[in-house]
C-alpha cells in the first residue's frame, strides 16, 4: 500500500495551490450539487433530519453518479497541478526503502516476517523453519489477491499452534469490513470456512477451532463472539455485549490462553 499512501500525501498539498489558484482568478466549473431528500428518523425521543441520507447508498447508480461528478469537477479543478502532484510523488517515493524486510518474529519452529518489494503495492507474508537462512515460504501474498480486486487491505493474521493452518481476514471494498478466510499451510488450499464483518480471531489449542468477534452492520461496533470448528458449515453464538460504549476483541497471551478484552469506544 506504500504506493496509494504516497499518493495520498502528494495529493494533499494540492488545496493550498488550489486556492491560490482561485485567488488568481482562474476560471472554474460549476460544481456539482447533491439534492437533497427528506429523510427523518426518531432518535431519543428526538427527530432527526438528514436530508443527505441517501448518500449511504453506496450501490444506488445515483449515488455513484454524483461521486464521479465530484470526482470530474475535482480534476478539472486541479489539472494545472498534475505535474507538480507526479514531481511530488516522485521525490517523496525516491525516499522511501521499497524493498524491505520486517523484524522477523518466532513462533514454534518458524521465524515469521513480512517483507516488500519495489514496484509492489502490498506486503508478502513469509516464513522460514529454524533460521533466516532456510528455504522462504510464502504464505500469502497480497499482490496476488489484488490481480482481481480494485483493493486489498488485510485485518487479523493468525497461525494455528502447530503451524498449519492461517486464519486472516481480509476487506476487498475499502470500507474496513473484513471476511475470514482459512488456508491449510500444507496444502495451500483455502478452505470454504469463511463469514464477514471479523474484527479479532484466535485459534483454540485443538488446531481446529476458531474463536472469533464480529461488528454490527450499522454502528461497526464489535459485539459478538462466535465459535466454529473447521468444516462444519454452522457459527456458534458464545456472548453478545450489549452495552453501546464497549467494543470487544478476543486475544490470546504468550502461555496460549484466550480472553476477551472489553474496550471503551
């Protein structure tokens, strides 16, 4: 993701230039309006009006529509400083060690680490048995997940004690909302044990049994905590917190015990 973030802080010294060149008096596009529909709703007693509520939708075509006017009247807006935007990119990227490696880390027999390569979006998650000189193993290499997605971000990433089986969760929209995904280490295959909206995972001591906690689907709180075992097709309910000002999360400790952690939003 080094490259998006550069990208990102090249493009926000653009305002400032933006603005100067309003003040030079350059002449602009009419920008476009979003309309505006009457939305109320009862909260605490109180009503609410939104009249910008539709703008949630983020598959309704209308929806869609009106960001791409955004984004056109933003480019237009800022075409002037395209090459001063790339000139930026440039010097900030010459700065940055885009072939890199991470601290390696040991679990059991395996020294785990993440490493970069220049040119390359995402980091690629590796290991190596007994020593940094032994062979590379790729466990997952999110550059291959992006050949057929727009964006790759990855959430939880977990091994199984005995170093078999990867539990992680990824979000292919953007919107931070994270699917579990299992893959068998020794075979490589993923397996179709898989449900949406995980925050936090851990593996039980059996190898085989995922415990994990899901957010709500509106506030994006984590309050449930679910238990699965690998290949059956059911999530079992463990505990619900239902209290608004609490996000939970569930860990493990180095002596390979499980808790719940409760932690104040």
């Amino acid at each position: 993701m080094y490259h998006a973030q550069i990208h990102q802080i090249a493009q926000l010294a653009l305002p400032l230039l933006f603005l100067s060149g309003l003040i030079a008096g350059a002449a602009e596009p009419d920008p476009p309006v979003a309309p505006t529909v009457d939305h109320r709703e009862e909260r605490h007693g109180a009503t609410v009006v939104d009249n910008y509520y539709w703008l949630r939708e983020k598959s309704n075509p209308k929806v869609v529509a009106y960001l791409e006017a955004e984004n056109a009247y933003t480019k237009a807006m800022t075409a002037d400083l395209a090459p001063f935007q790339d000139a930026l990119y440039k010097e900030m990227l010459a700065r940055v060690k885009q072939t890199d490696l991470s601290v390696p880390v040991r679990r059991g027999d395996y020294l785990y680490y993440s490493r970069t390569e220049e040119g390359k979006q995402y980091p690629i998650q590796c290991r190596r048995k007994g020593s940094m000189e032994a062979p590379e193993e790729i466990l997952l290499d999110l550059n291959e997940l992006a050949t057929s997605h727009k964006f790759v971000g990855l959430g939880a990433f977990v091994v199984s004690d005995d170093q078999t089986m990867l539990a992680y969760s990824i979000d292919y929209t953007g919107f931070r909302q994270y699917g579990l995904q299992v893959k068998n280490l020794n075979t490589g295959e993923t397996l179709p044990d898989t449900t949406e909206r995980v925050d936090s995972l851990v593996w039980a001591a059996d190898n085989k049994t995922l415990f994990l906690t899901t957010e709500d689907a509106v506030t994006k709180r984590s309050d449930k905590l679910w238990r699965h075992v690998l290949g059956s097709s059911t999530f079992e309910p463990i505990y619900e917190d239902k209290d608004e000002l609490y996000d939970i999360a569930v860990e493990k400790t180095r002596d390979k015990k499980i808790y719940l952690r409760l932690e104040r939003q």
